[in-house]
DNA sequence: GTCTATACGTCGATAGAC
DNA sequence: GTCTATCGACGTATAGAC
C-alpha cells in the first residue's frame, strides 16, 4: 500500500502547493489535508524540500518526454505540423495536469542547489524542442519571425498561461482550447 | 525624509518578493536588506499584508493607467493600432517595472479578503481593455479570431512572459522586444 | 506504520528605553 | 525615529511508545 500513500500525499502537496505556494504550506498542512499527523507522513517523505523536487522533476519530464513522442509521431516531417503538436502537447498537459503545471510553471524559485540546476537543465530541454522547430520552419521559409528565442519563449508562455485560468468546470473544453492556441501560434509565426 | 524611507521599503519589498516570494521573504529579510530593524520598519509600515497590497494596487494601476492613456492617444482610431498600443504598453511595462510586475503575477494567491477582491477587480477592468480592442477589431473585420476572452487571455500571458525571461544586461533591449511582441501578437489576431 | 510529545528555530508584531 | 528585548504562535523535523 506504499505506493499508494505516496501518490496521495504527492497529490495532497500539489494541491496545496498551487493553491497557497510552497513556501505558505506547511507539513501539518498536507498531513491534516489526509487526515495523517505530520510525523507520519516523514515515513513516507524525507522532507519538504524533496517533495518539491520529485513534483516538479516529474511533471517536467513527462511533459518534455510527451513533446519528443508527438513530434516524432509528425508523418511528414512538416515543421507547422510539428509546431501544431507542440502547442497542442503543451496546452493538455496543463489542462490534464493544471495543478501540477502550475508548481512547475511559479516554484522554480523555492529550490536550491543541485536540485534547481537540474530544472534549469530540464527546462533548457524543453526550451530546446521548441527552438528546433521553430528554426527548421524558417530554413524552409514557412515560418517568419525576427529572433527564434524570443519567439520560442513567447510561444511558450502563451501556452503555459492556459493553466493560470482554465476551469474543468468551464464553458470550454480543454480540447477546443487546444484547437484555438494552435490556431492563434501558428498564425503568430507563419510566413 | 519619510516619504524616502517608505519608498525604499516598499522597493527592497519589491526586490525580495519578486526573487523569493511573498511567504518565504520576513519582514526581518526586508529590513535588514536596508540596514534597519524589523521594529523600526513597523514605524513606517502596519504589517505585511498591507505591504503587499500596497505593490500590487500600484503597479496594477498605473499599468491601467498607461493603458488608457496610450489607447486614448490612438490618433484614428484604428483597433490594429490599439492592439499595438496595449501591447507595447504592456511589454515595457514589464520591462521597466519588472520586479514589482513579477509580483504583481505571481502574488495574488497570497492577498487575503478584501485586498483580494479588490485586486482582482482591477485585474478585470485591465482584462475588459483588451477585449473591447479585440471586439471593435473583430467587428471591423480586421481581426479574426472564435473565442474573444480566450484570445484576450492569451494576449495577456503572452506579453506578461517577458518579465519572467528579460534581463537589464541582455543583449535585447526592451524596445526590441516591445517591438517583435506587437508584430508576433499583431499577426496572432488578423484576418 | 501511526501516533504523542517535544526540541529548537524563526515568524510577525509589540513594549518601552533612549 | 531607532533601538533591544521579548511574546506567543507556528515552522520543520525527530524520538520513541505502541
């Protein structure tokens, strides 16, 4: 039963983290919130910081690894294609997964040391997916843009500010969103 | 000499709020970054919910502010060049205020009652700026886009990106970048 | 595995001397 | 105006019983 005590506290954490920040919840915040004392959740974690670190390191990674399997999924290797699966990926996964994007996307600051080299590596990763495509559209002049690093951080934070306002229980979907900030990108950087 | 005093306060606030956030900055960590104590800044200040307030009413209102202001100053009337205005405004905004712009984003999840509704008020009344812009364009068949609050929303978080990327230091200059978002968020919405 | 009890640091905020 | 000293609440984390 380990394991399933682990994903509760990681998804009691994550709720309280994107609520309140990390740095405003306490541990007896996350035990009491599933009703465990704070020493029993030690048994499980090792302490606040690591916590931390395991969310974000693993909502990163399954955003980045999500990214490499869309694109490599493109048929026919067309960089608006690929660009579309991008921003289609980003824009789910922060729906899907909106509470935990958003302890990514806003605690980058609350980690130290080796811990947030690793994110900062992490991110560089993803920053890098973009870039690539981004340039390969503009060697094959179907893309058009001034500087590809503004525009891959602008694209990306277009697509990250999805989960500041999105509500599952909205008026729209998380699908019809998707379509629309693929349409709205695209037409950002098309020649 | 009070008035300097308080504003080199409320500028070491901005500073330590903006790089650690709100929870995890004390009032000793602000005091002591001025070479004072923490007793003698409760002379100038009430405690440090107000502190907050304080910040985000600013800096959210004079962003308003020079919103209107350059919307007003729109010669013909023409909503592309609004749309320009806004984001301009925008991205220098967060570029000259960047500090106090980054709390102004990320920080509202730490306001409390009152201070909370109100800021959120604001944060409206900027929203509906932008769509009255959208909508006139729309309505004029310069703009095309399906869902107005989606795109306005995605303008926004578009142009706000800066502030978490830009460097003083950097090889861009703000205006540079002002000027490649107005062309990136422009093509984003016309027909 | 889960608890009670607790060590020990830091927090926001105030009292009162100077 | 600025300080030292301090209060009571709350933070992370651990010890040790069951």
């Amino acid at each position: 039963m380990a394991k399933d005590v682990e994903q509760t506290i990681i998804d009691a954490a994550i709720r309280l983290f994107s609520e309140k920040g990390y740095a405003a919840t306490s541990i007896r915040d996350i035990a009491n919130s599933i009703d465990m004392t704070s020493a029993s959740l030690y048994y499980y974690i090792k302490n606040k910081k690591d916590l931390l670190n395991l969310i974000m390191n693993r909502y990163l990674t399954l955003l980045i690894n999500n990214a490499n399997e869309t694109i490599a999924a493109v048929e026919d290797d067309d960089p608006s294609d690929k660009l579309k699966a991008l921003i289609n990926n980003h824009v789910q996964n922060h729906g899907f997964n909106k509470l935990a994007a958003l302890v990514v996307d806003t605690e980058y600051r609350s980690l130290e040391g080796e811990h947030k080299a690793h994110v900062k590596k992490l991110r560089s990763e993803y920053e890098q997916i973009w870039l690539d495509v981004l340039e390969e559209g503009k060697a094959a002049q179907i893309f058009s843009y001034e500087n590809a690093k503004i525009t891959s951080f602008a694209m990306i934070n277009l697509c990250t500010g999805v989960a500041h306002w999105y509500r599952e229980d909205g008026a729209l979907s998380i699908q019809n969103i998707a379509e629309e900030y693929t349409m709205l990108g695209l037409k950002m950087v098309l020649a």
